[in-house]
C-alpha cells in the first residue's frame, strides 16, 4: 500500500505543529520558573532588608548578644518585622504589626541569623542554595548575617495556585 502525498504532508504539517507545541510548553516552563521564582525571591531579598533594622535593634536591646535568641527562640519573628512602614515613618516597637501569612508561609520562614563566627543562632536550618546575606552592622562593626535560602521551587498553596493557573493557560 503506497501512501498519497496528501497523507505524508499531513502528517509532515501535524509532525511539525507537535513538535512546535511541546517547544512552547517546555518554554514557557522555563519562564514561568525563572520568572515566577526570580520575583518570589526578589520579594524575599526586600522583606529581608526591611529585617535588618529590627534585628540589628534587636541585638543592641538586648545587651550587644544574640542569647537573648539562642535562649528566647520564640522571639526571632518579632526580629523580623519591620520597623517602618511603607512611607518610612518609624513604628514603636509595640505598634509593629504581627508577620502576615505571607511571611510566615514564605520568604521569612528562610531567614536564618548567624553570629560573628557563622554558627547559626535562630532561623531557617539549612539550605542546598546559594543563601543571599546582609550583614549586621553595629557600631562600624559586623556582629552577624541575616540570610534568606532563595526558593528553588513553589511551595505555598498561594504560589502553587499561580503555577497551576500557568499550567491550565498553556495547555488551552
């Protein structure tokens, strides 16, 4: 049986879009987690400067020494929120305002503080990526580190809807 030149350009043209298909797929999956993971770690690098103040004031407060966290580990969120607001109008530290689900479920549950000599005093324990530092500065001199483990993957149920979204729009 000899197939017709009309089936083998069909199936040549239905070969092709296939092929284009998936290639836009496998691209947009790319972007989608660069694009989507970039942003969630570059909302994590801000929320983690918006931190250093509070923890820097947070060392000073409590005798120029991180055992106030090594003792009190429940404290180490409270560090964490900031110490201004949106215009940069300092807060009482009374008035902060308590972590949003956001922060809990997200970047701030990566912050980890280290000491002088880099053992780890409360925070996230441990990362398989490259961790984004800010150092703690008192007095022209570096007392600690604050990082943020950056996001290798979406995990949040919020994050984890986005995706999913991207998925259903690029399958339609």
């Amino acid at each position: 049986m000899k197939i017709s030149i009309t089936a083998k350009l069909f199936a040549a043209v239905l070969a092709t879009a296939l092929l284009v298909a998936l290639a836009m797929g496998v691209a947009a999956h790319l972007n989608l987690k660069r694009g989507f993971l970039g942003y969630l770690n570059e909302q994590g690098e801000l929320r983690l400067e918006a931190a250093v103040p509070g923890v820097t004031a947070g060392y000073r407060a409590h005798g120029n020494s991180w055992n106030f966290l090594r003792e009190h580990p429940e404290l180490w969120y409270k560090q964490l929120r900031p110490l201004a607001d949106d215009e940069g109008r300092a807060l009482d530290p009374r008035e902060r305002p308590p972590p949003t689900v956001s922060e809990l479920t997200g970047a701030t549950r990566r912050f980890a503080l280290y000491d002088i000599d880099r053992r780890r005093v409360a925070g996230f324990e441990g990362s398989t990526a490259p961790e984004v530092e800010r150092p703690i500065v008192v007095d022209g001199v570096t007392v600690g580190w604050l990082t943020m483990a950056r996001f290798e993957a979406v995990s949040s149920a919020a994050e984890r809807r986005v995706a999913d979204a991207q998925w259903r729009a690029r399958w339609l």
